[in-house]
C-alpha cells in the first residue's frame, strides 16, 4: 500500500473520533467560562495535618497523557469544525514534540506529511552536503536517504555541484558526500572546520592527528611491511604541511587491511595478481586524488571569496550607518591612514562577520561601534598631538644647532636637553594649538640671550665650587683658575679627562632627567622614540671630579717645559705642544712613539710609562706630525667666523673669508698652523685624545714620567 493511502485512512479514523469528542464536549460547553473556586481543604489527611502545624499535602496532578492526542488529528479536528475546537482546552504537546524546536520541528512534519515523491523532488535540487546534513537531522530522514532507494537522490544531487569528480568506486553515495562536505576530523571528531582532506586515505584528518595517529612513510615503516610487497609501489602514502614542513604520512588502517587481504591469498599466482591489481588501484587514486584536490581548492576559494564579498558590504553598510550618526569624519581618517590603520574596522569581530547588515543588527553593534570610534579618536588625537610635539622638537633642535654652529663655542653654551627643559620654550612646544606653526628662530634670537645670560654663570659656579671641595680651599678659585693647564676634570663614569669648558659637551654629563618630573616625561618620549639615545638632557656635574692623577703630571711636563704650573694656562701648553714618549708603546712598536700631550694624558695611556722633554731638539718633527695627522682633520674652527673646517683647507678658507681683517703682508701658505694660532682654535666639543694622536722618532727622549 502506498504511503499516500496510509496518510488518507489515518485522517479518516482522525475524523470519527473527532465527532465523538464533540459530542461528549457539548454538555460542559456552559462551563468553560466559569471560574474555578478553591475548596476548604478536607476533613481527611489535609485536615488533620492542618491540625498538627504542618501544611497540607498538596493534592496530585491528574495524568492526561491517555487522553491527548496527535497534532496531526487535533489539526483535522480543526479543519472539519472549529466551533467544537474553540470550546476544547489546549492540548499539551505530544512526546515525541516537547523536545523539537524551530527549524527541526518543520522536518520532522516534512518527514511525515509530506508525500515521499515531492520529497523527492525537493532533494534533488541539493547537493550532497545538504542531504548529509538532512540526513542527522531525525531518523525518520535518516532511514530515508540511507536507504538504498534513494541513490538516486544522491546521484542528482552529486550532478547538481559542478566540476565534482566522480565518485569512487570504495565509496558509497554518503561515505563520498561525508568526505567531501563533513567539517569534522575522522580521528577525534573536533568540532572546528577540519579542511585538511587526504584524499588517498578518504579520510578528513586535523593537522594534530596527523602529527600524533598517523605514522612516517619511512625505511621504519616499510620495515614492518610484508617483504614481497614493501617496496613494489602499492602503499598508498600522503605529503601533508604541518607549520613550515611537511612530511610523507601513512594509514595503519589500509596497511593492515592489505597485510588481511594478502596473507588471506593462498597461490603466489593469485599474490602477483593481486599486487598487480594494488598499483592499479593506487594510480587511480592518486588521479582521482588528484581531481579532488583542485575542486576541494576552487570551492574552498569560491568561500572564501563570498564570505570576503559579504564582510566587504557589511563593512560598507556600516560605514554608510556611521555617516549618518556622525562619525563619517573618523572613518575617513581611518581610510587615509597607511594598511594597519586602514585595516582598523575590516578587523574588528563586529565588523568583519561575513553576514548581512540588518536593521535589528544595526541597533545592537550600533552602540559597541560608537564607542570604539570614540576610542579611536581619542587615540589618533593624541598619536596627532605627539607628532606635532615630536616635529616642533625636531625644528627646535635644527635652529638651535645652526645658532651653536656660528657661535664660539670656548664659551660654554647651554646643552639642548636645557633648551628644550626651558619655561618658555617648554610652554610655547605644548600649549600652543597643534594647528598652528611656531618661528622657532624668531623664538631663539628673543629668549636665546636671557636664557644664556642665567644659565652660563650658574653652571661655572658649580665648577669653581667643585674645585673649591676637592681642594678643601675655604674661598672660592677665581674663574680663570678653571682655564689652567693643571686643572684637569675627569668623568667618573668613562674616566675620561678634559679641560674647561669640554666636560659642558660631554655625553655622560647630558643623560641625566630633568628634575622636573612633567619636563622629565615629556623628553622621555623623545629620547627613546626620536633622538634614538639618551644625549639630550640638561647638562648637569653629577658624574664631574677633579682628577686626582692627571694633575701632578702636569706639572712636572710644564716644569720640563719652563713653564709655570700655577699660571699657565691651556692655550700656552697648546702653543708649546710638548712630545711625550710612551715607553710600553715604544717597547710594542720596537720604535720610539711619540704622543702629543692630549693623547697622553687620557684613558688610553692611564696605565703606561712616559718620558717626556722639552721641545726645542723636536720642534720640526712636532709640527710635521700635528701638519699630517689625519686626527684633527674636523677638529679645527675658525677663530673669527667658528666654522669648523678641515685644517687642509684652513689657509683657503682665511684667505676667501676673511682677506678684510688679514695681513696681506704675511703669506699664509708658508706658514705652519702653528705660525697662524691666533686665526683657529680646536673644537671643544671634541674629547682630548683624539685632538692630536702622535709619531714615530727614531731617537729615545730622555726623562722618565711614572
């Protein structure tokens, strides 16, 4: 009997009972209106319960399971007269339907009151992803198409994908589809989309039960295998990526069903044929592997390319929504921006949902959006303003480096870490609106003077102090102690010794913060993020002594030299320029090396043992050695325009610069920069051995320094 004439007799015998509920249900029609009165509990076991202070026993729920029916028959019921339907109570939900919800309730009637041949016909407009999927919704589905009537279905369904290649012949129908559209591993079942298919195996395996389950197709491997067939090419093998690398795995399942089917042959005849039969099938795979492959790639590129299509208009969408609220300025600025940033909303989990924008979706994103923006432009408004900070540092910075260029620099000169700390500077780089442009060299020629004018005195009285502690002297020196020959400073932390005014360009007096706490903050950022490294604070003594070696030689070398300790002063000694033996370099060389005192007297030679003599018998040998060496190339300035210059090119630059204030009398290319000291002076900014390096003499000196 067909399914079509089961369904119509079910509905008769449906009817007929309806007709009888109708009857018996129009005698108590009266009563539906009627409220339900509470009765005083009884004089049986509630009473006497109420009688000993406990609460009554509430009275049992009547089953009406034996008298509900089908939905089916309620709905014929209602079709043949809905004015016995509309005195009836509401009918509980039959079993097998409490626990259906949504879209598998809607199956479940499919299953059962649809005709089979329009079920038919509506899965044969899917593909065979769609039929698993039906297939583990209920069972009444499952029995359907698991059954071996609905091939065809499959089949049509397979038609209806295009480029599929054919089905296997080891494969049924769902197996094929399973393989083909089932997100899960065949190992461990994980439940996240497992799209690494090894098609030889027919089997969906995540990238961890690669690497753990199955084993290498290696010598070991093979080792293990029937020596007949081990190396006759019909162990199926896959290449897999994992990470960066990829390895050659193999099935322990196909393994041990081939060792069954092998050891289960009895003749070697039979044996030869079947492994005959193995590489046949093997290259079959492989091909049919290999069609999969490239359709498994093309549909999952189609995917991706729609769910890309889908994010693409949704982020569109919202993007139009925001312009309508007002936030069309900042996601403009988010468009403009370099990838990372213009990346910002594509990226965000709201945004980026391959689904389409709808109104109800609008609202609920619409006020986590809102936020977000707002954030973002807190962010760029600052990430703005400390670019504008950073730039205006930058411009202050090149104005003042070109003042400091054409300025004599003997005379100490604020370090740029106090520029930058200065009030008024510090004030017009931060207050000032980001959108306005500052002068800072109009800013310099104003506030420049008035801040040299406190600053340098301040720093030379923390000199003299300084000399004044370490010579335990009750006074404080006069100035033109700090330019003396014997006043030698040394850096505790490089020990590196240097006359006045040296020690206000060296580096380990410049990285120290600032002792405000906002101005230390700010530069913060600049010495990391800008400048690179920490040579930009305020210039400050901390890491300044009196050098307690330096000076006892010093005295001897001018006594040596007939000059007077207490009154000679750095520029005399550079006029004299006395040679110095290094007797442990000489002992090195196996030939006499001669320093100039700057390199002498620094960390390089702290250790070794000098000799040293007047210049008078080494005169000419000096001045040959300080015209050639290649250590004072950049250290020279010019004494009337401070430009530094190469002392190569000095002669050619006093002559083209300053011919007004020369004598034209003196010819300046048959004089030695000695002859012309009072036109040039050495740079200041540079550390005091590398001023003059030294030679080679052929004679020893005499006198011994120690």
């Amino acid at each position: 009997m067909s399914r079509r004439s089961l369904r119509i007799q079910e509905k008769t015998v449906a009817s007929k009972g309806a007709n009888a509920i109708s009857k018996n249900s129009s005698a108590t029609a009266t009563k539906a209106g009627r409220k339900r009165v509470k009765e005083p509990p009884s004089e049986g076991v509630a009473g006497r319960e109420q009688e000993k202070g406990r609460p009554p026993r509430k009275r049992a729920r009547k089953n009406t399971s034996n008298t509900a029916q089908p939905l089916s028959d309620v709905e014929d019921e209602e079709d043949e007269d809905e004015d016995v339907t509309s005195t009836k109570k509401k009918q509980r939900m039959p079993k097998q339907f409490r626990k259906v919800r949504g879209k598998l309730g809607l199956l479940e009637r499919l299953a059962k009151d649809v005709p089979l041949d329009v079920i038919f016909e509506i899965f044969c407009y899917l593909d065979p992803g769609d039929l698993l999927r039906l297939a583990r919704t209920s069972k009444d589905l499952r029995e359907m198409l698991m059954s071996k009537s609905s091939e065809a279905i499959w089949r049509a369904a397979r038609a209806n994908v295009e480029g599929l290649p054919p089905r296997p012949d080891d494969l049924n129908e769902p197996q094929y589809a399973r393989l083909l559209y089932d997100a899960y591993c065949y190992i461990c079942n994980h439940k996240g989309r497992c799209e690494n298919v090894l098609w030889i195996f027919r089997a969906r395996v995540c990238k961890n039960c690669v690497t753990v389950v199955l084993p290498l197709y290696d010598d070991e491997y093979l080792d293990k295998q029937p020596a007949e067939y081990r190396n006759s090419g019909i162990l199926p093998s896959e290449r897999v990526r994992v990470g960066n690398t990829s390895r050659i795995v193999a099935s322990n399942k196909w393994t041990a069903r081939y060792k069954a089917e092998y050891e289960a042959l009895d003749t070697p005849s039979d044996r030869e044929e079947w492994i005959r039969q193995k590489k046949k099938q093997l290259q079959a795979i492989k091909e049919h592997s290999n069609l999969c492959k490239r359709w498994h790639q093309k549909r999952l590129n189609d995917r991706s390319r729609e769910i890309n299509g889908l994010r693409y208009q949704r982020r569109n969408d919202i993007i139009v929504r925001l312009r309508e609220i007002g936030w069309g300025e900042e996601t403009e600025h988010i468009e403009k921006r370099g990838t990372r940033e213009q990346l910002y909303l594509e990226y965000v989990k709201i945004v980026k949902q391959p689904r389409k924008l709808t109104e109800q979706g609008w609202v609920n994103i619409k006020d986590g959006l809102v936020e977000l923006l707002s954030e973002h432009r807190t962010n760029r408004l600052e990430t703005e303003r400390l670019c504008a900070m950073r730039a205006r540092y930058e411009l202050l910075s090149k104005e003042y480096r070109q003042i400091c260029s054409k300025s004599d620099c003997r005379d100490p000169y604020p370090a740029l870490g106090d520029i930058f700390t200065a009030k008024v500077f510090e004030d017009l780089i931060w207050d000032t609106p980001v959108t306005e442009v500052i002068d800072f060299a109009t800013k310099l020629s104003e506030h420049l003077p008035r801040i040299i004018d406190k600053w340098r005195p301040a720093k030379i009285q923390e000199l003299l102090k300084l000399v004044q502690k370490s010579k335990q002297s009750k006074t404080l020196p006069a100035v033109s102690n700090l330019h003396l020959a014997t006043t030698i400073f040394e850096c505790t932390e490089c020990k590196t010794a240097m006359h006045y005014p040296q020690m206000f360009y060296h580096n380990c007096c410049l990285q120290h913060e600032s002792p405000n706490k906002i101005s230390h903050e700010r530069m913060e950022m600049f010495r990391t993020n800008y400048f690179g490294y920490n040579a930009y604070g305020p210039w400050m003594i901390r890491t300044l002594v009196l050098s307690d070696k330096w000076p006892p030689m010093m005295e001897e070398l001018l006594e040596a030299c007939s000059l007077d300790p207490t009154t000679t002063t750095v520029h005399e000694l550079r006029s004299v320029n006395p040679p110095i033996e290094c007797v442990t370099c000489s002992s090195t060389c196996r030939r006499t090396v001669c320093l100039g005192w700057n390199h002498a007297f620094s960390n390089n030679h702290r250790s070794h043992k000098l000799k040293f003599n007047k210049l008078s018998k080494y005169k000419q040998a000096t001045k040959r050695a300080m015209h050639t060496s290649s250590s004072t190339d950049d250290h020279i300035c010019c004494a009337h325009c401070n430009q530094e210059v190469r002392k190569s090119q000095l002669r050619n630059h006093l002559e083209s610069g300053h011919k007004d204030i020369l004598d034209t009398s003196t010819a300046l290319l048959s004089l030695d920069l000695g002859d012309i000291q009072e036109h040039w002076y050495y740079n200041p900014r540079i550390p005091m051995q590398s001023l003059y390096g030294g030679f080679y003499y052929d004679e020893p000196l005499h006198g011994v320094v120690s």
